[in-house]
C-alpha cells in the first residue's frame, strides 16, 4: 500500500472515532476498513450498560461493510484512545481478529496508528498467527 493511501485511511479512522459511544470506558476507538475497490466503512466502538454487548469498531466497520455486500478487503486502520488524546496504538482485540481471518486473506493489512505520520503497518497472519478458520473445517 501506497503512503497516501494509508494516511488517508488513518484519517478516515480519526474520523470515525468522533462518533464512538463510550461512556463507560472513555475509550475511543475508530476505524476505517479499506475494501478491495477502493471503498472505506468506517466504525467506531460501541457500548452498553451490559457490557458484553459492547462492539468494537473493527467489527462495526466489518459488519456495515458485510451487511451491505461487499465481502472482499484489502485494509484496515485503527486509531484508539483515552477520550483526553491518543497515547499509544490500539491493537485489534482477539474477537475482532478472529473476524477478519473469516473475511480477509493473510496478507490483508492491519494499520494501527497514533497519527496520519506514526503508524505501524502488519500482515493479518502476523497478529493472528495460528488462526482457525473456515479452511480447518475442510480438512
Ligand atoms: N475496543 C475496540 O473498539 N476495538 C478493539 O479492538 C479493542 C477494544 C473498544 C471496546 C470498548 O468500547 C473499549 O474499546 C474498551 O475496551
């Protein structure tokens, strides 16, 4: 991926981070799910006194994306911080991973970032090594 391209996604995730609801965590999160034609969705996090409940904002992107047909990736950019600022980078939780490995190649590519210039850029296969996927159940 092109530099543009990933400050622009990272952009589009600061984005959606303003329309997080948070008001038990404070913790913001936005993201910005690149799909292979070149269209973004984006998600931000969403909680509920039931905690549980809550999604996050990889799997909101994900599922507005899904929901409204389109099921081919190539990106996604995650930005993620206390409601005071962006601290440090906000890695994909376990549940939302596993939901990329059910719609996305290994070599589709997870952007964390700090600012549109402080990012960090990783294969799919690398922060979910070893994942379990529609492929083991045909073996
Ligand atoms: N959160 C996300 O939106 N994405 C992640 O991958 C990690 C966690 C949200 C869920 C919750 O609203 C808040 O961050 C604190 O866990």
């Amino acid at each position: 991926m092109d530099e543009k391209t990933v400050k622009a996604l990272i952009a589009e995730a600061f984005s959606a981070r303003e329309r997080a609801y948070v008001p038990y965590s404070h913790f913001k999160v936005g993201a910005a799910l690149l799909t292979s034609d070149g269209r973004i969705f984006k998600g931000c996090n969403i909680e509920n006194a039931s905690y549980g409940a809550t999604n996050c904002a990889e799997r909101t992107a994900f599922f507005k994306a899904v929901s409204e047909g389109i099921v081919d990736f190539s990106a996604i950019a995650v930005v993620g911080g206390l409601d005071t600022g962006i601290t440090d980078y906000a890695y994909p939780c376990g549940i939302c991973r596993q939901v990329m490995l059910e719609f996305c190649d290994r070599d589709f590519r997870v952007i964390v970032a700090r600012a549109e210039d402080d990012y960090k850029c990783f294969k799919l296969s690398e922060i979910i090594p070893f994942g379990f996927s529609s492929e083991n159940l045909e073996k």
